[in-house]
C-alpha cells in the first residue's frame, strides 16, 4: 500500500494566472526517503481539511511568502510578502492533523506555520534581530544558497532520532519563531539563539525544523534518517486507522 502524504500548496500568479504550487524536491524526498508519494492540497481554506481522511500524513513546506502577522496580533513589516490563501489552508490543517494524532513534518515556512497555528509569534525581519544572525540565503546559485552555513545544537527526540547532539544546516530564511507557542519543545537552537526546531509533545510524530532537509537530501544521511523516520510514523498511523475501521 503506497502511503499519501499531503503538502499544502502556495498561491502564487503567473503571467496573470492563479497557480498552485510547491517545490518538487518536497515529494522527491517523501518517494525517495519515506517511501510515500506526494499529494498537492489546493489552498482552498478550510475545505481541504476533508482530504485528510485520505492522507497518511502532512509535511508542510518552506516558501517565500510569510504568515500575515494578523494570525499573531503584530503589525505587518512585510506587507508583500503574504500569502494569505495558505495561511487560511494550512493553519486549520494543522490544528486538524494534531487533533488527529496524524503525523507530521514542518520544515522552514511550516515550523512557523505551526508555531502560529498554536499560539506563538514570529520574528518577521530576524536579521534585524540584535544579536541575531543574518539567516537568509544570500545571493548566487542555489547550491551556494542552499550550502550549509551553520551548526545547530539538538535536544530531546531529534537528537535521539539523529543519533547526534549538533549537526550543520543549510539556512535560508528572513522570519523565525519569536513567542514559542504553548504545548510545543525546542528541539534545535542556532548559535545565536534562533530556535531552528520544535516537537509536538505527546504526539507520535510532530517535528518542524527551520532548515531545509529536503535540499539534496540523498547526500545527507541526517536528512534521509529525518524523512525516513517521518515516513515510519505515516505507515504506523495509516496502519492504526485501518485496523479501527
């Protein structure tokens, strides 16, 4: 039985024309690594919470657009930025999948996504953070943005999923976890104090991290073992739903 794992598309116009997309590396890593096959959800609001009857699984992608600060009561620093139609889907799709107990893997927009979706605020402009890095990607081919640029420290299950204590990650990032939402765990922190992952305590598999391991994830064997271990807890939850029904 092939697993289906949903990944909540971005609006985005081209010449004119609403289109919804994702990156492909996103479902390239989820086929290669977690054995399952990618599901685009159209971000269609609250509606597309009824796909996740027929979903093993939800990984929320990174994108370049920002969360509306109005989710999180600040003022807007990025005002073009947004991407509102994700935000009205995947907020209630993540509060939904926690409800649940469906897994679920965050990575860079979705760990912000999730750290908004239960009640905590975003740094919109990290960089001009005092004391804080510069965590964007920076000019030039993507694998220079993508490269690695810095370590981070682990704790809890990742660093027990990881087998390490401190790994090096890519970062291509402007915003980042502020207020950390209640019912959410640090599970990774920056040097200079960024918190790069969180965990879902008492969930069977709720992670998001801030980097991108789905970047050439193969050449990575914390990646693969991150994916691997996401697509794990998809098979065990889709196995537990069949049994009930």
């Amino acid at each position: 039985m092939t697993l289906l794992i949903g990944i909540p598309a971005c609006n985005r116009d081209i010449n004119g024309h609403p289109q919804h997309a994702t990156p492909a590396r996103y479902g390239a890593a989820l086929i290669g690594a977690a054995d399952a096959f990618p599901v685009l959800i159209p971000p269609e609001g609250k509606a597309a919470i009824a796909i996740l009857d027929r979903l093993d699984g939800l990984l929320l992608s990174g994108s370049p657009s920002n969360v509306d600060p109005s989710h999180y009561g600040a003022d807007d620093e990025t005002p073009d930025l947004h991407d509102t139609a994700r935000d009205g889907t995947t907020l209630p799709l993540i509060r939904e999948a926690l409800r649940r107990g469906m897994p679920l893997l965050a990575i860079c927009r979705g760990i912000q996504e999730l750290n908004v979706a239960l009640g905590g605020s975003l740094h919109q402009r990290v960089h001009f953070v005092p004391g804080r890095l510069d965590h964007r990607g920076g000019p030039g081919p993507k694998s220079q943005t993508y490269a690695p640029k810095h370590d981070v420290a682990l704790s809890g299950e990742l660093a027990r999923l990881l087998g390490h204590d401190r790994i090096r990650v890519n970062s291509v990032h402007g915003q980042a976890i502020d207020r950390l939402a209640d019912g959410l765990v640090v599970e990774a922190v920056a040097p200079d104090g960024t918190i790069e992952a969180v965990r879902v305590p008492g969930a069977a598999f709720a992670l998001a991290v801030q980097w991108h391991p789905e970047w050439d994830y193969a050449s990575d064997p914390n990646s693969v073992r991150l994916f691997r271990a996401f697509g794990d807890a998809c098979r065990a939850y889709a196995g537990g739903i069949r049994r009930a029904a």
